[in-house]
C-alpha cells in the first residue's frame, strides 16, 4: 500500500551579492548561513571592508 509522503514543493536558493564589485561573491546556498559567512569572507579580503554585500533569495516551486 503506497504511503502519503508529503513534500515540500518550495525551495529557497541563497547567494551573497557584493553591490559594490555588482558580482555574485559566492555559490549558491541552500541556508542564508552559508551565504552569509560567503559575505563575510568576501569583506575580509584586502580593501574590501567597506563593500556592501546583500544576500539575494531565489525561491522556486516544483510541481510534485
């Protein structure tokens, strides 16, 4: 007998976006953790610490 699974159909993709340098500064992320420890790496390099890095969400829907 098939069980009822139930999915989550919702999925959220992060990336640390540097407006300053206007380029993506890490990978995508399935945690905004991730994404923003990539940011954070990002200002730590040399001249970087005054640059403004946002975190971009992406948020798809799959049909299940």
């Amino acid at each position: 007998m098939p069980q009822n699974i139930k999915h989550n159909p919702f999925t959220f993709i992060y990336r640390a976006d540097c407006t300053t340098c206007e380029k993506y500064v890490g990978p995508k992320r399935k945690s905004k953790y991730e994404a923003e420890a990539d940011g954070e790496d990002h200002k730590a390099l040399p001249n970087n610490e005054d640059h403004i890095v946002k975190i971009e969400v992406t948020q798809s829907y799959y049909i299940i």
